[in-house]
C-alpha cells in the first residue's frame, strides 16, 4: 500500500463502495480494490469514493488529478459529474441550461457556434470538436437532426463513445433509429461506457420550461444514475426497456402525433370555413373528447398564422420515414402515418421544411384553394 495527500489529509487506503466503473486518471499508477481498499497496481480508479472527502479535483503526490465519483446506479450530481452537450438548437438549447442551472458544469459543441453563445454566457466552455468534449465530461448528451449525424457525433474515432473516459455516460436525446440505438450501446459496452437512448416530446416549450416526456432505452443502473440529470429537463421520466426501446417509443409518439396533426389543422380549417371564431372554437373543444396537447399548445398558433418550429416539418418527415421503415420491418400496415408522411412531403415541397409541424395547415390551404 501507498500513502497519498488528499486534501491535506494522509490516507495509506482509500475506502469505498459499489465498486462498479472505471475513471481515467491520466497518468497515475493503477489502482485495484483489494478488500475496499487502493493500492497500486493499474492506470484507473475503479469506484464511487466515500467518506473520503475527495472533490472533482484534488492533489495527489502533488500533481492535480480529475476523480469522479460516479458509478452506474449511483446518481449523479454537480459535485461528481461533468456535462457535455452537442446541438444546441431550439430544444437543446434549454435543456442544456436547464443542467447548468442546476449547478453543472459543462462543454459544448454545435456546428453554428452562434447558437451555443446563450449558454457561453452562463459560463459553458465552447468546444471545437465532439472529440474535446468527450474528453472533458463525465455525461455526453447529443440532439441533434438525422440519424447519420447521431452516427457521426456518437460512433467513430472522432465521436462521443470512443473518447469519453471508461465509466462514463452518453445519451442521445435525437428522434433516431432503434438499431442505431442498439448499435451505440454495443460499442459503448466494449468500452467500459453506458449509452442510453432518451428521446424527448414537448417541443421548444417543454425544452424551455423544462417539461418535457423523455422516453428511455438502457441499462438499468445506467438510467438510475442519470435519473437526476432527466429530472432537471423533463416531468415524465419512463424508463421502457433497454436500448433502442426509447426510440420505438418515440416513435409510437410520432405516428399518433401524425395524424393527430391531421384532425387539429383539418378541424380549424372547417370551423374557419364555416365562419367561426376559431379560438372561441378551441376554448370549447378543448376540455371534451376532442382536447388534446396538439390543440391546447399549437391551435392558437395555427389561428395566429405562426409557424416558428417548435420542432420541424423536415425532421418530423425524417420521424415519420423511420416510423414507416419500422413498421415495415413489424409486418405492419400504417395508413395513417403514411397519409400524413404525404401530406407533409407536400409541405415541405411547398417551401415550408424549416416550419413547425403545425404548419401542416398551410399544405391544406393550399388543397383547398384558401389564400395564405
């Protein structure tokens, strides 16, 4: 056994618990538990230190080393836990700030630098490449738009699982592929890293006042760690399976958005036709059978002609396609979905792919011969 200097204090063995993950410390001798206790032997700390009194950075024969005292199923905190975060568009804007507020520390990376400048200013670090914010957290969180950019952020020598230390967490919170999901769990496994797949619903709004659905697919001590973190950016948290079952999810919420979408924007249409107050229309409808999140939150955008996206007509087709593709896979016949995929590829072909979702009710207008 070896003596070490930890925050002024002598300790020839550090005692600890739940033994469950590895946390790189540059070049320090390794150490091994050996009846709870260190001693040198390898390149890693293996453990969530108690009673010890270590914070994120402490001296050790006097050089300065990172610990984290984070392990799957123990749950994070500011205090052990470093955050990355990569896209930072209309819903991962908040959602990051959101963690920061709750005291985290983080680094992160969008392709627009323009975009990160709100949480700079909170005192994030601007990365210029995924890679250095791997290498600078402790949880990796990515949103971003289609499935090869998840494939490029997460997978790859250049991505999230192969730089983040051992031990660590990556999530992506991208609508994306359930194989995809699958795919980056192995890859993480063989690295000693969990990956979890959290799809969200709620859109900017639930993104900005942090109530968002989160749909999750992973290991169960894995989820339980990163509990708090979703806590900060969501209200209803559900834990579904393991990878890939927060996206088959996500996608069950895309298919009844779809066509939900349909009846909101078709209902409007007629009660506009018929020479109605539309908003006196949504107040009435709204608390029977016919009520819903979709008509509560975007009817009186649709009535007020905005068509800012709290999510996107070309992602949400991006959703759609591989709701279809799965479905197919299933032996399923969707007509539904795939009536709505049509309807919003005419959308997005009339010039309106970077418009909410919600603005399906121009690609009606249009069928209908209504001047916009």
């Amino acid at each position: 056994q070896q003596t070490f200097m930890i925050a002024g204090s002598r300790f020839r063995s550090l005692q600890v618990n739940n033994l469950r993950r590895l946390c790189q410390l540059s070049s320090l001798p390794v150490f091994r538990s050996v009846n709870k206790s260190f001693t040198s032997s390898s390149a890693f700390l293996q453990a969530s230190i108690s009673g010890s009194g270590l914070l994120p950075r402490q001296t050790v024969q006097g050089q300065q080393y990172h610990f984290s005292t984070s392990v799957a199923g123990m749950p994070l905190d500011p205090s052990n836990t470093r955050i990355g975060w990569i896209g930072t568009g209309v819903m991962g804007r908040w959602m990051c700030q959101h963690l920061m507020q709750a005291g985290y520390k983080a680094t992160v990376y969008t392709r627009t630098a323009s975009r990160a400048q709100p949480l700079v200013d909170l005192g994030a670090t601007l990365a210029t490449s995924v890679k250095e914010v791997a290498q600078a957290s402790d949880v990796v969180f990515s949103i971003v738009g289609y499935p090869s950019d998840v494939r490029q952020v997460m997978l790859g020598p250049e991505g999230a699982v192969e730089n983040i230390r051992e031990g660590g967490f990556v999530v992506d919170m991208t609508t994306s592929e359930p194989s995809l999901a699958e795919e980056i769990a192995a890859a993480a496994s063989k690295r000693g890293v969990s990956a979890v797949d959290a799809p969200v619903s709620g859109g900017d709004v639930g993104a900005r006042e942090a109530r968002l659905s989160i749909m999750i697919g992973g290991e169960k001590d894995a989820v339980a760690s990163l509990d708090p973190l979703f806590q900060i950016m969501g209200k209803n948290i559900s834990h579904l399976g393991g990878p890939g079952k927060g996206q088959h999810t996500k996608m069950a919420n895309q298919i009844l958005i779809s066509t939900m979408m349909i009846g909101v924007c078709e209902g409007l249409l007629y009660a506009q036709k018929a020479g109605l107050n539309a908003e006196q229309v949504i107040a009435a409808v709204s608390t029977g059978a016919a009520g819903s999140w979709s008509i509560s939150n975007y009817g009186p955008r649709i009535v007020n002609k905005n068509y800012d996206p709290g999510f996107f007509v070309e992602h949400f087709i991006k959703d759609m396609g591989i709701a279809l593709a799965e479905a197919k896979k299933l032996g399923l016949s969707l007509p539904g979905l795939a009536l709505a995929e049509q309807l919003y590829l005419a959308l997005q072909a009339q010039g309106h792919g970077r418009k909410g979702t919600h603005a399906l009710m121009l690609a009606l207008e249009t069928i209908n011969g209504i001047q916009q």
